[in-house]
C-alpha cells in the first residue's frame, strides 16, 4: 500500500509534522554489553497528535492501522485483522518524519528505538549482524517498542546494480540480516513495530517492502498554505513580538519544508537579540526582521527542489 498526497487529489495526505521535536525526550535504559559493538538506548515520548499541526487525515489513519493495533492486538486477532508489522516514510528532508514517529509512540505509550543505519553497519565479520539482532532484541524485552531506522535507503540500497567487491557484499549481508529479523517477527508480532525513514525511497531494496514487513509507504510532503502559517505561529509564539503577518510569510514560503520555517524564525530572533545585546534596550521581534531573513539566499526551500529534481532523475 502507498498511501501518498498530491494536489487536488483526496488520497490520505501527509503534509508535516512540527519540526524540532526531541529526539530523545526521556531516555530510560541503556544497554551494554560485553562483547558487543554498539549500544542499545530506548526513550518514551510524550508527544501527542494534538502537538501536530494538521494531518487530521492520517492521524484518523495511523490511529486505526497502527496505534490501535499496538494497544488493542487483542481485538486484530478476534476479527481476523492482521497485525501491521512496519511502515516507511519518505519524502523530502526535514518535513518531520521523526516526529511522526515521537507521535505515534506517545499515542500508543510504546518505547522507541532510534536505529542509525551509520552506527550499525560495521566492517568486521559478522558484526553487522549482531547489532540489527541486538536492536530487535532490545525491541523484544521492552514491548511495546518502536524500531525507528533513520535513513532507512543507506541499509536497504537496491540489490543487483552492479555493486562489487567487499562493500557490495557487505550491503547485501546486511540486507539479509535485516531480512532475517524482519521475518522473526512475522511469527510474534505483539508490541513490535517497525519504522523506516528516507528522503530517497527509490534507493530501498524491494525486498524490503515485500508484504509482511513494510506493509505501507506514506509520503511525507512539504506543508501547504494553511499548515505554514499555522507553523510560523507555533515558532514565534514563545518570542516576544509586534503583531507579524502569518499569512503573508506563508505566501512567501511556498516549498518550505517545517524545518525551515522553523530556522528561520530562529534567525529571525536573534535580530532583536543582538539589538538588545548591543544597545542595552529591548524590542520585539517584528515583520522587518522576517522578511530580513526571508530574503537571505540560504532560505530558499532549495533543498526541496534539489528532491523533487532527484525524483524527476531517479523514479
């Protein structure tokens, strides 16, 4: 299933998620072990839907298909409904796929895992391996549990293009071993769930997407017109200031991803800031200061076009 938003069409839509959620917003157990390579560390969120800004579409969406099965797998089996056992989210950088992920578990009161592609591959023998098993085992002990792979492509890059030697084979062990894990817990599913992210889902392995492991893929768009000023009133309203026009930097920001909107609100605070750092007299943060920034090259949103012109190339 790829559930996916485009314009004009009424398919479930992914628009953002609030940016600059943190990651590990309560850390409880870190695991250790000898003789093991990497360590294991999970957190619970206590990020809510309602700390959302729109989606009312998915989150109806993952609350049925996903944090309901997590709660209640008592009433998935009494109607026959098979358990979900993982999903992937792509679409452009900085969108907030991470605090989807931070949602869904504090919805569902679930453990998250946050598995970093980088950190688990390892050139020595054998050792990739144990740190995929390790994770998922740790995901096991601690149920319910969310496995979260960032950057899900750099794990899952597709098989059979021509890659050779070492590295090649390396990637492919790695496959296979996710594979492996994935399969493990096709037969006890309960209190597991899986989630890939990736800003180029055309890099992951097929395999991987094969019913019984990532059963759907949600795109995760850039915000519309309505979510960006509801954002830009979400990032100022902790910083003092003069009364700004959300819905003229909305209109301004066309292709801005949350993780924009949020950095520049950010830089735009640090003007009255230094005003007052400088001068020894306060002021408010106000449109000139915005559209100061607004106007600087690096706030762009030209990371957005750089993905949609990947995707143009590659899909």
């Amino acid at each position: 299933m790829d559930v996916s938003s485009k314009e004009g069409t009424t398919q479930i839509e992914l628009t953002h998620a609030k940016e600059g959620s943190k990651r590990k917003e309560e850390e409880n157990k870190t695991i250790i072990e000898e003789g093991q390579v990497k360590r294991v560390a999970f957190y619970t969120s206590h990020t809510k839907f309602d700390q959302v800004i729109g989606l009312t579409k998915v989150k109806e969406y993952l609350m049925e298909n996903v944090i309901l099965a997590m709660k209640r797998p008592d009433l998935f089996k009494k109607y026959g409904k098979k358990l979900g056992l993982g999903l992937i989210l792509y679409g452009p950088p900085g969108t907030g796929k991470t605090h989807i992920v931070n949602a869904i578990a504090g919805e569902s009161g679930a453990n998250v895992i946050i598995v970093q592609i980088n950190q688990i591959l390892d050139m020595y023998t054998g050792n990739t391996e144990k740190n995929l098993h390790q994770h998922f085992e740790q995901a096991r002990e601690n149920p319910p549990c969310i496995l979260f792979f960032d950057e899900l492509d750099a794990l899952g890059t597709k098989r059979g293009g021509g890659d050779q030697g070492g590295e090649g084979s390396a990637m492919r062990t790695a496959v296979n071993a996710f594979l492996t894990e994935m399969n493990g817990i096709v037969d006890n599913p309960e209190g597991i769930f899986v989630i890939g992210a990736t800003n180029q889902p055309w890099d992951i392995d097929p395999a991987l997407k094969r019913s019984g492991r990532f059963g759907d893929s949600l795109y995760i768009s850039p915000p519309k017109y309505k979510d960006r000023k509801g954002l830009f009133e979400l990032y100022t309203k902790n910083k003092p200031h003069d009364r700004l026009s959300f819905g003229r930097l909305a209109r301004a920001t066309s292709g801005y991803s949350p993780a924009d909107i949020y950095r520049m609100c950010d830089k735009a605070a640090m003007r009255p800031l230094l005003h007052e750092h400088q001068f020894n007299k306060g002021r408010n943060l106000n449109m000139r200061d915005m559209i100061a920034i607004l106007k600087d090259k690096d706030m762009s949103g030209s990371s957005l076009d750089e993905w949609y012109s990947m995707v143009k190339k590659d899909v």
